[in-house]
C-alpha cells in the first residue's frame, strides 16, 4: 500500500495520464527488499508472451550469503534494461527505426521480427543476458502430439505471430518489450501486475505525480550493470557463422545467473533498482 491505496491502482492511474501526454518515456523500478522469489512475474510473462523453451524475459536470479545462522538471500528480477546507450542496437547490422532494432522515442528498445535476420550479433552485445534466439523448440515435442495451447498466437509488438515451424519469430532475436501491446491499451505490464509483493513500480519518472517518480525521489536506486553466468564463452561476431540458436545461447549462459550492480554504468538502464 501507498498512503493508504493498492500501488497497482496507483500505477494503472500513471499509466492511463501518461498515454494522455504526447511523448512518454517508459521506465520501471524493482524494490528487491520487495521480491521473495516467487517468480510469479516469470511465469505471467511466459504465459503473456507464450515464450518457448529457451526464451525467458524476466528470470529471477538468487545469490546467498553470509554464514548460518546469519545467512541473507537476494532475488534479482531482470527484465530488458531498455537502456538509453543499448550495445545491442549499436551491433545490429540492421539497425534503425522501423528495421531490425532501434531505441524508439518512448524509452523501449523495440525488435522488429519481420527485419531481424537472426544473427546473433545483438544476443552477444547485451550484457545482460536479455536477448535470446528463438529456435523454435515446443515444451511438448516428443510426447504424442503438440498441444494447441503451445500453437496459438501471441501479441507482441501489437501483431499476431503464429507460433508455426519456419515462421517467425522462429530464428529471431526476442527480448521483453515492457509488454508494450498491454501499454498501448492502458495496461499494466504482465510482471507489474502479477507480483504478490508489489515489488513492482512503472511509469514515466519524468512525471512528478507518479508513483515511480516518488519512490526514485525517496529511495536510493542503483542499476545492473552486466549479468554473469559461469562458464560463459565471450563470442565475437565471427563466432557466430554457422552456429544454431541454442549453441550461441547456450554458449553465453543466457539468462545469466549472477546480476553485477553499478551506480552508473554505461548503458544508461531504465530499469531502476532499490537494494535492501
């Protein structure tokens, strides 16, 4: 609650003044004294965007420390930064509004399907393990018959994209888009509005009566600056020739497991963090 009222309600209210506003910068912030882990934000944003094996836009990472009995744990949500200096965009060889990548005017950093070729550069450039190759996997492959659920369409991007073999997105880069075809509609982005705890804060923090604006205001805020994952192989773009999705996944730990925070890293994230 914030003085006296539900944050969802609060945040839906943002949402709907900021549309009513001619540009609009979207930007979320994520109190991890919040987050228990719950991972109810994981799984309302498969089931949003019907993600396929290998696909997840928002894990949530755990790190322990301390000795028992004084032991201390730490839940790290981790979405698209959306940042505001985004390495993936600058490796893209397809880059610009309207082609494969580009950082669009209301803060997100938008993939246009039917432009990307799949190649991977923007997968190994984002140091936050957020991109991933989609190769096309069903969760009930090998098992009698693929189950329609797994077929129907989803909405990204506010386009229909049947889930079919060699139809994209299939082969692409796929990333969270702070569920924009919900935004467009006044809508609450599926982890904002599916976490129990309400560790979730989004809107325009150039708005001053915004809530995000009054928790960024009044709490110290930090920022990811990469995502770590053991094993990792760093990969430069001649890597990539004649590699499959899940090789070049798999091969950069994608997604990740450790989260490296910054005071102000390079990327410029628009992704805001309250650490406990």
């Amino acid at each position: 609650m914030f003085e006296g009222k539900d944050e969802l309600t609060i945040i839906q209210e943002d949402i709907r003044r900021a549309l009513s506003k001619p540009q609009t910068r979207w930007a979320m912030l994520i109190d991890l004294r919040r987050c228990t882990s719950c991972k109810a934000c994981t799984v309302g944003c498969m089931v949003e965007q019907k993600s396929p094996p290998g696909i997840m836009y928002r894990p949530v990472y755990e790190k322990e420390s301390g000795i028992f009995p004084n032991v201390k744990r730490l839940f790290t949500p981790r979405p698209c930064q959306q940042c505001d200096e985004p390495p993936c965009v600058d490796a893209c060889p397809n880059k610009g509004e309207g082609k494969a990548t580009w950082k669009a005017k209301n803060g997100i950093v938008m993939i246009n399907y039917e432009q990307c070729i799949g190649c991977g550069r923007c997968v190994i450039a984002c140091p936050y393990k957020a991109r991933g190759l989609d190769s096309g996997y069903f969760y009930t492959e090998g098992t009698p018959a693929i189950q329609e659920y797994e077929r129907a369409p989803n909405w990204e991007y506010s386009r229909k994209w049947p889930r079919e073999k060699y139809h994209i997105p299939i082969g692409n880069a796929r990333k969270c888009h702070f569920c924009y075809h919900r935004l467009k509609n006044g809508m609450l982005p599926m982890c904002v509005s599916t976490c129990i705890c309400r560790a979730n804060f989004f809107g325009d923090p150039e708005d001053k009566e915004s809530l995000i604006y009054k928790m960024i205001k009044n709490n110290k805020v930090t920022f990811l600056a990469e995502v770590k994952s053991p094993g990792e192989i760093k990969l430069k773009k001649e890597d990539l020739r004649g590699k499959t999705a899940g090789f070049i996944t798999d091969a950069i730990g994608y997604p990740g497991s450790i989260p490296v925070f910054l005071d102000n890293p390079k990327t410029k994230p628009r992704v805001y963090y309250i650490l406990p």
